[in-house]
C-alpha cells in the first residue's frame, strides 16, 4: 500500500481518528522531506495494516499544519486516536521513526 495523501482538512482529520497514525508534514521543495519520503515509504511496507502513514503538504493544508504546529519540515507527528503523541522535526534516522509507532501500538 502507498502512502495517503492527505487531499484536504477534513480527509486529514477523519483520517487522525483511525488508530496509530505517523503524519509527515512537509513540502515538494523541501530537500530533507525528499529525502524522508523512501524511508516511510519502507516503514508503511513493514507495518502495513497496523499503522497508517500519511504525507500532508504544508502549502497544500496550511490550516492542518498550523494546528499541528509545525515550525520546520519534515515534521513528522504519530497520533493515536486523533491525538497527538509524539512529534520530530528534521531528518531522523529510520529506526527512530519505527520505534516512535511501536512504542503506541
């Protein structure tokens, strides 16, 4: 399964509800999100079905980033049950984004 795109506000909400979700908050200029994009793509992969992982552009959803509070890209936050749980800014090696999901599932 690839990753969702979150389309609009309402989709990213209704989306939030559903369990343990990692939301990538970023930007199609942003060089570290390029570069973070193959990572999650393996982690949706390797726990397809327990988690969901989805990319939100900032420019797209502004409102969903700024209540999310995003300062700096990639901001990357794991909500479970539509609420937010825990939150990185900048590149982190996968292993830390892994361990960030199985710690709430």
């Amino acid at each position: 399964m690839a990753l969702t795109i979150a389309q609009n506000d309402a989709m990213l909400k209704s989306i939030l509800r559903e369990g343990v979700v990692l939301v990538d908050y970023g930007a199609p200029w942003c060089p570290p999100c390029k570069t973070l994009l193959p990572i999650l793509e393996e982690i949706d992969l390797e726990m397809t079905g327990k988690v969901r992982i989805v990319k939100v552009n900032c420019e797209d959803l502004p409102v969903s980033a700024a209540e999310a509070g995003v300062m700096g890209m990639p901001t990357v936050i794991v909500y479970k049950e539509g609420q937010p749980l825990e939150k990185v800014v900048g590149l982190r090696p996968k292993a830390q984004y892994r361990n960030m999901l199985e710690k709430h599932l």
